[in-house]
C-alpha cells in the first residue's frame, strides 16, 4: 500500500498493533494483574481502540491452519489475540488440530494406511510423522502439528493467546498452562459449557469465554453468568444487534466469528462487537488502521 493513502492519525494516536504491544509487555512486569479480570482489562483496553482482531487457527486464509507458520504469521499480521485448537492423543498429549480426524489437513490416509483417522485413537509418536502443510500448498510441505505444549511456548509471551478446546480434559489443559506459568496468560474458550463450569471450578483465575452457535435465549443468557466467563463468543450469523448490546450490557465482550469479508468486518464493528474472529487478520488490521471500522 502507498503510505500517502494512509489516513492522517491525530497527534497522540496509539495504533491497535501498537496498544497490543504495550498492554503484552506491561502483563510481563512484576506486579502486572493476572488471572480473568487481568485478562479481561487487557481485552477491554485493546477494544477501545477498535475491534479486536483475532485470528482464527493463526493467519490460516494463507497459511496451514493450527501450525507454527499459521501461529507467527498472525503476530507478524499484528493480531491482537491467535486463536488455536486442541485435541488430546490417545496417550493423553494434547495437540494442535481442529477436527476429530486427521484426514482433512494431514496425509494421515497415505502415512497410516487408513481414512478417518481420530486424533482420540492416534499416538503422538504417529502425529510426529504426518505432514500439515502439504495440503495447503506444496510450499508448505512437512509441516509438522504442533503439541499445545510447543505452541504456547513459542508464542505464550508474544501474543495473547485463545485456546479453544475440542477434545481432552479440564485437567490436562490446566496441566499445560501451569507448567507454562500461563495460567493468567490465556483466553480458554469452548463450545462446551459443562466443560467451561468444570474448568472454572477446578482454576477460577483462568480466563474464559463461551462459544455460542444458537440464536441467543434468555436460558442462554442465565447460563452465561453461571460459568465465570468474561467474553461471549458467538456465530456472527445468530447473533442479532440487540443481542450485542444485551450481552454488553451484563458486562460481557462479545466476539463474533468467523467473518472474512470487508463488508461483514465493517458491519460486525457497526454492531458494537468487541472482537472479530477472522482468517485474514492481516486484512482486518489493515482496515482498522486506515480508519475503516468506526463505532
């Protein structure tokens, strides 16, 4: 882009990317807050700014989904949260992938001479030796899948991240973050509520947000308050405009996923959502910075 198209930012004006890089260093002083209302601050104080950007399974519009390069290609994108899945092996290691099976994004098929492989009924050792870059592009060829362990350790101080749990128990997730001191780090979220009460039991000081794919009821909304969540997180396609700032209102961020057009990013902040859960977090950042997604 040609710098003289950039709009003119007032004097004073601190970027999202930049407000993103002085919250992040401040949480790594002594004495910084931690735990969810730590965590929350942070989100509310990037917020301000403009919407959040996360990025869903990394940049994964570009690159291999749920990998290291997906991972560094969105801190390089300045997204302000990476957003990444997991799953437990059948020896209990949790890893980094999005579906129950293997197939879609691994040669799983050709390296273990079997379709539908499940991340559930596979050995870690098997994970090590499949290939989760080819598929996305020759370019991208013996990309391995990170264990959660690995990704967190790499990018656990560089970024916020959001851990999204598809399979595997409160307990072995709360293993990871504790051995990484990341406990008051994170943003863990899923689609499964019981799930999110047990974790909250188990580590109040964890952050965490709920993941909605049904239109918002007053159940819905009464259930929120019982899990200890600070972010509701919800299909942009159920979520009306009402809702939003009902959900605001009780003192909740909401996210909204997964949009990836530029009229769907400007209606999303019209809308008043905090965050934005994207696959293109380069072009999202890129529209916030140039003044296109006012409130």
């Amino acid at each position: 882009m040609d710098p003289s198209t950039v709009p003119k930012k007032p004097a004073g004006y601190i970027g999202a990317g930049v407000a993103a890089a002085l919250l992040l260093a401040s949480c790594a002083q002594p004495g910084a807050q931690q735990g969810p209302a730590g965590v929350a601050e942070r989100l509310r104080s990037l917020a301000r700014e403009g919407p959040i950007v996360v990025a869903h399974r990394g940049s994964s519009h570009e690159y291999p989904e749920n990998t290291l390069p997906a991972f560094e290609a969105a801190i390089r994108d300045r997204a302000h949260l990476v957003e990444l899945d997991f799953h437990a092996t059948s020896d209990g290691v949790l890893v980094c992938l999005h579906d129950e099976e293997l197939d879609r994004t691994t040669d799983a098929d050709q390296v273990l001479g079997r379709k539908k492989v499940r991340v559930a009924e596979t050995a870690l050792s098997d994970i090590r030796r499949l290939d989760a870059g080819r598929w996305k592009a020759a370019r991208f060829a013996g990309t391995p899948l990170p264990t959660l362990s690995e990704a967190l350790e790499a990018f656990g101080r560089r970024s916020l991240i959001m851990v999204e749990r598809k399979q595997g128990s409160a307990s072995s997730l709360l293993e990871v973050l504790r051995k990484l001191e990341l406990v008051g780090e994170v943003l863990v979220q899923s689609f499964d509520w019981d799930w999110l009460e047990e974790i909250h039991r188990l580590e109040p000081k964890l952050a965490l947000a709920a993941l909605g794919k049904d239109p918002l009821t007053p159940e819905l909304l009464e259930r929120l308050g019982k899990m200890g969540v600070c972010m509701a997180h919800w299909d942009a396609r159920k979520l009306r405009l009402e809702d939003v700032g009902l959900l605001k209102s009780r003192g909740y961020l909401v996210a909204v996923y997964t949009i990836d057009e530029d009229i769907g990013f400007i209606g999303a902040a019209a809308a008043g959502a905090d965050a934005i859960t994207t696959n293109r977090p380069g072009r999202l950042v890129e529209l916030i910075r140039d003044g296109r997604l006012g409130r």
